[in-house]
C-alpha cells in the first residue's frame, strides 16, 4: 500500500503578465519523505513554493492538503495547518537575539490570557520559561546553544541559516519547505546541513520538500525529485531514475546535438 500524499499540487499554472512562470504542474509529496525539486534558474521553482504557500495567487489549478484544497487560505492558516518555510533570502529580525528570533516562530503557542500577560502572574512566568527552554532545544538542535544570547545580526552566515530553520521548526510543522537552505555554504557545512536534515525529519516525523541548485547534495538527500524547466515539470522519480532522464540531462548540460 503507497503512502498517502500529504501535499498534491494539481495543473498548477501562474502567469504574471505575459509570462507564464509556472505550467501545468501536478506532484504530489508523500507523507515522510524529502521532496526534491530542481531545475535551472528561472525554472520556476521558488515561484512553486510561493504558490504552495500562498504568497503567489495561481492563475490555474489546486493546492491540496490531505485532500483538501488550500489555494486560498491566507499564510497564517497555513501555518496553522501544520506548513511551515524558509525563504531564498534570510528574513530572520537581526535586532533581537537568537533565542528571541525562535520564540517569534513559537508565537502560535504561546497564547496567554490578558490578564495573565498584564500582570505577569505566575502562570505567565512559567508559560515563558517553558517557551524559553523550547528555544533552547531547537537552539541546539541545530548547533546554535552557545549563540542564543548573540543578536541574530552578528551570526556568520551559515548559522543565519541554521537559525532560520530552527525558527520554522518552532511552529511545529508537518511540511517544512526548505528554499535553497545550502545557498552560500561549504562543503562541510552542506554535508552538515544533509545530516540536519535526516536528523530533524526522523525526530519531528516531518515531511521534506526542498529547494536546492547543488544537485549531488538533492541527489544523495531526497527519496523522490521533481525536475522543472522553463515552468515545466520534466521528470518525477527518485534520484537515480531523474538522473538518467534524457530531458533532464538535456535541461541542464543542453542538446547533444
């Protein structure tokens, strides 16, 4: 018996003026696994995971979650949901501290009767001390626990990153959409970061689905891929059936002949 999908995507389009940014796309990611999604630049990839996450209105087709459409629910329902992202470009709040930035992903729990939180009544004061030991799991889960006290804004940059999954990870997710997580980092710090990624998956019982242009990392990281070019879904499959794919081949080293 397969595993259900948790997310379908279904004759997705998105057209911006005269652009057609995204055609026809259907997937569908099972529950458990890492999700690949590749393609060259301007694939449409990221402009996927906009719609996916309602931040782009599609021009055609479904968004599903378990079966249920979800195309026009507001970010915040998402998350709600169980849908949680990170971004392309790092939106972490440099001004406050790194254990701060995970309790603003932690918001969703920490709901406190008005009076509670005018008063700091005891009740209050642990509600924020167990928050506070939560950020400092997730904190070092992903090797920031020595930099909790540190402003986000002074991080090197591979550890912005970090912190920025631990924040969606506060949300507690079932999906967790990765946008080009290993952009800017090393060698080690991509196998590091392959590690985390099983590593949060087995713990939390997440579902992947990840953005990534370095394709021997997707390649070793994620059950299944999809492969998109110019909005296009050209192959679906697991990684050795994808990277055999003639079209794939063609789409990123271009016609043999």
């Amino acid at each position: 018996m397969s595993t259900p999908a948790l997310l379908e995507v279904e004759g997705l389009s998105c057209r911006f003026g005269g652009l057609l940014a995204l055609n026809n796309v259907s997937l569908a990611v099972r529950q458990g696994e890492i999700f690949g999604l590749i393609g060259p630049n301007g694939a449409g990839k990221t402009t996927l995971f906009n719609a996916i996450s309602a931040l782009t209105p599609a021009s055609a087709g479904r968004v599903l979650w378990r079966g249920q459409p979800i195309q026009a629910s507001r970010p915040d329902q998402l998350s709600r949901l169980g849908l949680a992202r990170t971004f392309q470009n790092l939106r972490l709040f440099d001004s406050l501290s790194v254990r701060d930035n995970v309790l603003v992903g932690l918001h969703r729990w920490a709901a406190s009767p008005l009076v509670d939180a005018l008063l700091g009544s005891p009740r209050e004061r642990q509600r924020q001390r167990q928050l506070s030991q939560r950020a400092g799991e997730l904190l070092a889960l992903v090797g920031l626990a020595d930099e909790a006290d540190l402003p986000a804004a002074g991080l090197p940059y591979g550890e912005r990153r970090r912190l920025e999954l631990a924040r969606a990870l506060a949300t507690e997710p079932q999906l967790l959409l990765l946008d080009e997580p290993a952009a800017g980092m090393n060698p080690a710090e991509k196998n590091d970061l392959c590690d985390l990624i099983r590593t949060i998956r087995a713990r939390f019982d997440l579902t992947v689905m990840i953005i990534e242009h370095h394709v021997p990392l997707m390649m070793r990281l994620c059950d299944r891929l999809a492969v998109l070019n110019f909005g296009e879904r050209i192959a679906l499959g697991t990684p050795e059936i994808v990277r055999h794919d003639p079209a794939v081949i063609e789409a990123y080293l271009g016609s043999s002949r």
